[in-house]
C-alpha cells in the first residue's frame, strides 16, 4: 500500500482526518453489523411493504384477533434465536411441532403476503422480514397508521430445532427465572415489562392458567394474590386442570393495543403467573405504573420489539431467501 515519505498510510498533515474516517468507519460497521435498514428493500422491491401491509390489513379487518397471533409468531420466532422464520419450516422435530408453538397463528397471513411478494418480486424479501412487517401492520391496523418503523435485511434460517421452542419464557415463570430469561437475551426489565404489553391482545389456553387457580406453588390450590372475583371467573372458563379451552388474556380488551393489561396486572387481574409476576420486583412495578400512559407505552413497546428484532438475525449471505416460508428451497 502506497504512503507519504515517511512510509505511513497517513501523512502527519492529514493524520487528524484519518483518524476520523477509521472512527467513522467502525461506527459504521457497528450499527449496520446486522445488515438491517429501514427501506432494505427500496430498489430491490419497491412495494414490498405496502404489498404486505395490504394484505394484512385485509386480514386484519376480517379478523380482529389477527394482532395478537401475529405477535406471538413474531416473539416466539425471535426470541429463541434472532428473527430467521426458523418457527415456520415444517417437518419432524422443528420448532413449529413443539408445545409452546402447536397453536401458533397467523401462518396463513405471512403465506398470503409472501405470496404477493414472490409475484411481484421473486426471491427477493424473506420470510422474516415477512413475519416483522405483517406484526408491525396488524397491531397498527386499529390506528390506521405503521406505530414504528421496521429495519428489514433479514435472511431465513435453513434449520429449525425442536429445542429452541423451549428457550422462550413460560408463562408460569416467577420475577426472577423472567428476569434472567430476558437477560440471557440482552433484553433490559424495561424490554420485558414493555414487550408484555402484548398480552393485552389476544387468548391462552387453559392449561396456563389452571396452575394459578388449582395447582399454585406452595399450597396446592389457588393463587392467593390474584384477584378473588377474577379467579372465580377464570374458573367458570376452566373449570379443571383437564380444561383445554381459551381466555382472553385481557377481558374486555383482548382485540385492542392498549394500556387495559397494566391496568389488569396493578389490581391483581393479570392472568398468567408470569404476568403477576411484574409486581413482584420494584423496577418492574414502577414501569407497570408508567406503562399505563399509552403514549409512553406505544414508545416503550415500539423501541422494545425494534431491539428483540434487531437481535442476532442473518444477513449477508448466511441464510436464504425462501420462496416458500414453510420449506427451505
């Protein structure tokens, strides 16, 4: 490599500016590290997002419990791994076959939208990507406006294991097994008391609630901090341990992105132990608190899933463009 006189890359004139376009470059390399950008797709597929926003939206006013599924599949395919739409291949022992995924929705709108995609732009936008952006539409379709801005790039796993089902939290976890399983990912106790905002859309099954109401740690029979009017009513909905219907995880609210689940959570309402949990631990109590401001809980939870999806993805050329989301090409 040619230098000045003195055989350095950098003449003693311009040392200062060289110094600045390394530390330019290193920062560079630091935030793009993941190989994601908003408007990833500008050239490459111009209409990429509004093909998906449109057909999810279109979902979405068909089916109003669309933003909760949409949620779950986002979570539990990113929070094992990094978002690589590993949680949609399927076949024996992948993740999709495990427990905590054998209910899981909202598949047919991520085939629907990358469908679109393949006919408008083949082999260009990825299944995670996919997955991020029809999330991001769905919980956004009731203000008719995107509630954050998605970084896309990401590339789709080849392999999908059973095992890293099971990486995410179960839902009778206390304060500290939820603490450190948010941890272990990098996430803050802000990440995971704004990203349990979620659980203000939608249902759960049965078997994760008759813990707290027949089962509970310690004395065999019924949670004594939940709500007694509340725990009557989720026995009505799951009369047994053997119950295996559903209930909306925020009663009265379970189609809408609002506060309602803080709310629920504060007077003992919550109805998982993990989200009885979040009074369980100062910090978190006092986010539950702030988190009913629903300007500072939309900022909150838009930064949260912004930093769950930006975690540990494929870019580059690991990874592939799937043409179909549920087998690899």
């Amino acid at each position: 490599m040619a230098g000045g006189r003195n055989g350095s890359v950098c003449s003693k004139t311009t040392v200062s500016l060289c110094l600045l376009l390394v530390h330019v470059l290193l920062l560079a390399a630091s935030n793009g590290a993941a190989g994601l950008q908003v408007g990833f797709y500008r050239r490459s597929c111009p209409k990429a997002e509004s093909i998906v926003r449109n057909v999810t939206w279109a979902s979405a006013a068909a089916d109003p419990s669309l933003a909760g599924k949409l949620l779950r599949l986002f979570f539990h395919d990113c929070f094992p791994q990094g978002c690589d739409a590993s949680v949609l291949l399927d076949g024996a022992g992948t993740e999709k076959t495990a427990l905590p995924n054998d209910s899981l929705g909202g598949l047919d709108v991520v085939d629907a939208a990358k469908a679109a995609l393949e006919r408008a732009c083949p082999g260009v936008v990825s299944c995670a990507d996919v997955v991020a952006l029809a999330t991001r539409d769905a919980v956004s379709f009731q203000f008719r406006r995107s509630l954050w801005k998605v970084e896309t790039g990401r590339r789709d796993s080849r392999t999908s294991r059973f095992g890293d089902a099971f990486i995410v939290p179960h839902p009778e976890f206390d304060f500290p097994k939820l603490n450190k399983s948010f941890a272990d990912r990098g996430l803050s106790v802000a990440d995971l008391v704004a990203l349990s905002g979620a659980h203000t859309l939608g249902r759960i099954n049965c078997q994760f609630v008759s813990p707290r109401l027949y089962t509970f740690p310690g004395n065999g029979g019924l949670d004594p901090l939940i709500d007694g009017g509340y725990a009557r009513e989720l026995m009505r909905q799951c009369p047994s341990t053997a119950s295996r219907g559903t209930v909306a995880m925020d009663p009265g609210s379970e189609f809408r992105f609002d506060t309602s689940y803080y709310a629920a959570v504060k007077a003992n309402r919550g109805v998982m132990m993990s989200d009885a949990a979040l009074l369980h631990d100062g910090e978190a109590a006092r986010l539950v608190d702030e988190m009913q401001d629903q300007r500072k809980f939309i900022a909150a939870f838009a930064a949260s899933i912004k930093k769950l999806g930006a975690m540990d993805v494929l870019s580059g050329n690991n990874g592939e463009i799937r043409r179909n989301c549920r087998v690899v090409n």
